[in-house]
C-alpha cells in the first residue's frame, strides 16, 4: 500500500497521468451517443441543403458530426437502413428526417434523392485515413513550371472547388520530394475514381452574371486586383458588429479593379436594371463551374456607370459578438479566394490516382487490429518469461499502451489521419519502446547488487536518449520525403518516440525503483 501511494506522488508518474488525460479528452470517446448514421456531406444545392441540412465543415470534430436518428418516422440503426429506406423515395416527395440536432422536412428533386452522403457514426475524434475509410487520393503536378505565389493560389482554388460540390473530409496540402520538386495531394474520403477527376479534370471557370449576362470571368483578365489588405477591406469600421436576433451580425467589405472591357460590359447590364433604395433591382451572381456559389447586390449608385473599382460586401452572423466576427472574416476570406482563383492558374497532370473501397479499409482495419493485440501478447509472454514478476511485466505493459494513447491523443488533437503509415509508425514506437524498457529494468536490476538505483537508471536513461537521436535523426529526412506520402508514418514515429522518452519512459523507471525497492 504504501507503495502504491509513493507511486502516485512520485512527480514523473503525475507528468505521465496529466497527458494521458490530455489524450483522452481530445479523443474524445463516445459510448453512449444517439443515432449511428452520421452526415458526411451534404451536396451543394441538394433537397437537403435547401431543407435546412448544413454541410459539415473539416472543422467539426467526428463525434460532432450531425447524426441521423430516423427517417419518415423509421428509427434506422445501420447505414444499410438508411439506404434501404430511402431507395424507393419518388421525386416530389417530402421526406421527414430526425436527427440528433434537428427535425426536418426535405422534398425529393427529381431523382428522389436526398443529397445526403452518410457513413457509420464515429465513436471518438480518431480520424482515419484513406487506407482504412475508404476514398481517393490524388497526387497533382503543374504541368508548367509556376511561382511559389501561384502555387498557393492553385491550392487555394482546388480548396474552393472542392468544397463547392459539398464535399467534406478533404485534406489539399502542398508536398515535396527530396528533390524539391513541389506537388499537390488530394485526400477525398468517400468519393470514387470518377467523381475526383471529374472535379480536377479541368481548370475551371468563374463567371459573374447580372440577369444571365455575362459581366466577368475570374482571373487577372477580368479582375485586376483583389483587396485583401486592411485599408480596402474588412469588417465596415463605420457599422461595427449589431446585435440580430439571438446573436450578432458583422457586414464586411473588400474592393476589386475590373478591366476596361469588363467594366463596360457592367455598364451595359446595369443600365436597365430598376433602383430599388440604395441597390439596384438585380444581384451579380457567381458561379463556379456552372454551379451558383454566392450572389450580392449591386449599389444604386453604379448604374450604367462604366467603373473599374467596386465595392463588394455582404455580412455574417454568430451567436456571439467574437464569433460573427470569425465567420464574417472567414466568409470575406473565401469570398476573395473565389474571386481571384476561380480558374486555376496552371492545368495539373494527374500523377498518381489510388481508390480504396470503404469495405476494403474496415478489412484493414480488423486485420491491423487482430495483428496487434497478438502483437502485444507475444510481448507480454516474452517479457513475463524473461522476469517472471508481475511488478515488472505490469508496468511495462502499461507504458506500452500509455505511449500509444499519448499518440492517438497527439493524432486527435491535430486531427491527423491515421493511415496503415501512422499505424507503421506506432509498430515502431512499440518496438522501441519495448527494447528501451528492457534496457531501464536490466539496468535497475543490476543496482540492486552494484551502483546506485538513481546512477544505474541514469545511466539506461543516457542509453534511451542516445538511440532517440538516432532515430529521430533518420526520421526527419523521411518526414519530406515521397511526395508526403510517408508523412504519417515519420510524424506518428517522431510523436511517439518523443512521448515516450520524454514522458512514459522516465515514469516507468521512477515506478520500476519504487516496485523493485526492498
């Protein structure tokens, strides 16, 4: 007992607890939560959309994400339910849909679809890469050399594109191989082949139309400039932030530079239109590949007037004063992003196109599983043969799944995908770990009839240390290489060996000295 007791006052065991705690928390496990049908995406201007459905944002957390309790009336358990119930919707149809948030009532279009993608409910915030949830990953090249600034905008534009069709669970990041080439990577959960190049496939195309005319296109050969510095743009310093219904509403502003040509061809389209107070009778609508992303009024004042410099703005809400002020700079953001980027800068070359089944990722996932746990008996039976005490086996084996929950914790928190090359990576923190805890108890042991305990731990943690550099000195290199491809596995390496040399490690040797100590 007293033992026990020294064990949890000892402060590198506290260390340990606190991030475990830190770990689960940004897990987040979920055991008891309604419904086992979340919402993946929802499709741009779908009966869904339109019946009041939000598409989830990549910033919403899994076990957040809206969950489907029953449809018409139907309590549904399973995504084949939901399937089931819905295959034999007719066009025009209302269709009432309960939800762990919400009721609503949608009306079919004329396919009787919902518009809704949907996947098995998450029980945690542990987010799963392609190779285990299924989807497309796609890895891009400029087929034309382009600057570091167009590059950016490319990936910024794809973002947008992307995120127009209604689709979620999209990473688009930047990679490099060791070379310095650059490359862009698409990861696109549950999506096929087919729908992902018919989305990259071309450059695209952003069009501003008042009454169906055709005032501009996106690019610098319609839009010359786009504000995005402070003193042309932001939220109206004349207005401020208002309260409107049960939050706060926030009106933005930016300034973009037409070209002659396009300026008089607003002209033109404005001349006829009606003055209706301080805007005219017609909105200018964008459009982005044919499909209708935002639309906002014109002011009263540029009627048939040929001029290069417009004022845009339109407004946000949330339902605090600091939360409509991130949703109105977020919205302005994309807005611009819009405007600028419509059209890509560069056609891209399909280097390397991978689809996974979602059927095939749960099969990796049970396999990776069932390795696992025998992976972890036969450490377990090897050690407890080698020490036959359970003063020693115990703890390590605690330890070893300790750094595992710091590593998932780490991967939550950054919302990290989890691949088969994170889970790589976590087989190789568990193997070092394995030889480093062997290493500490040896050690230890050999104190009992030699040096000091402090000196001889000293000395397997001088050990430890020196083979983490090791190893991080290799992974780090390997962190750039393969196009990114192989980032999960160097980072989940670099996460776990650092947690465990700097946090489980040293509390294992702190409670191998109070356990083994007459």
């Amino acid at each position: 007992m007293e033992k026990i007791k020294k064990l949890f006052t000892t402060w590198k065991i506290i260390v340990l607890i606190f991030f475990l705690l830190l770990s689960l928390t940004a897990i987040s496990p979920q055991l008891f939560e309604d419904g086992e049908i979340a919402i993946r995406s929802v499709g741009k201007n779908s009966s869904a959309e339109l019946g009041g459905i939000a598409n989830p944002g990549n910033d919403v957390s899994p076990v957040h994400r809206e969950r489907i309790i029953s449809v018409n009336g139907n309590n549904l358990q399973s995504v084949e339910d939901y399937f089931e119930e819905i295959s034999g919707l007719e066009k025009d149809r209302t269709v009432t849909v309960k939800t762990n948030q919400n009721t609503y009532s949608i009306v079919t279009d004329s396919s009787g679809s919902l518009g809704l993608k949907v996947y098995e409910a998450p029980s945690s915030n542990l987010r799963k890469g392609l190779d285990l949830e299924g989807g497309t990953r796609v890895l891009l090249k400029p087929a034309t050399a382009i600057s570091s600034e167009d590059f950016d905008l490319t990936i910024d534009s794809l973002k947008e594109r992307l995120n127009v069709y209604g689709l979620s669970d999209i990473v688009v990041r930047k990679a490099s191989d060791l070379s310095g080439e650059d490359f862009i990577l698409i990861e696109i959960a549950g999506v096929t082949e087919d729908e992902v190049q018919q989305l990259i496939a071309e450059q695209g195309k952003f069009e501003g139309k008042i009454s169906d005319s055709l005032v501009f296109q996106g690019g610098k050969k319609d839009i010359t400039y786009v504000c995005r510095t402070a003193d042309c743009s932001g939220i109206n310093p004349n207005i401020g932030c208002s309260p409107s219904g049960d939050g706060f509403l926030c009106p933005f502003f930016f300034s973009i530079t037409l070209s002659p040509d396009a300026a008089q061809k607003m002209a033109t389209a404005t001349r006829s239109l009606d003055v209706l107070g301080e805007y005219l009778s017609e909105p200018i609508v964008f459009y982005l590949d044919d499909v209708e992303i935002t639309s906002l009024q014109i002011a009263s004042s540029l009627q048939g007037r040929q001029e290069t410099q417009i004022q845009i703005s339109g407004s946000e809400i949330g339902r605090t004063e600091q939360e409509a002020v991130t949703n109105t700079l977020q919205e302005m953001k994309r807005l611009q992003t819009v405007i600028l980027t419509g059209s890509l800068p560069v056609k891209l070359d399909v280097l390397k196109l991978d689809t996974i089944s979602p059927s095939l990722g749960k099969e990796f996932l049970d396999n990776i599983l069932l390795v696992g746990a025998l992976v972890l008996l036969s450490v377990i039976t090897v050690v407890f043969i080698r020490y036959r005490k359970l003063s020693i086996v115990l703890p390590m084996v605690l330890t070893l799944v300790s750094e595992i929950v710091l590593i998932l914790g780490f991967a939550a928190f950054l919302k990290w995908n989890m691949d088969l090359a994170a889970i790589a990576g976590i087989i190789i923190v568990v193997g070092t770990g394995v030889d480093h805890l062997i290493i500490i108890t040896d050690e230890t042991i050999r104190g009992e009839v030699s040096e000091s305990w402090k000196a001889r731990i000293k000395q397997a943690m001088f050990i430890v240390f020196g083979a983490y550099l090791t190893t991080l000195s290799g992974m780090l290199p390997l962190y750039w290489a393969g196009a990114g491809l192989l980032k999960g596995f160097a980072l989940t390496t670099i996460a776990g060996i650092s947690f465990g040399v700097l946090i489980a490690r040293p509390a294992f040797a702190a409670a191998i000295e109070i356990l083994l100590e007459e």
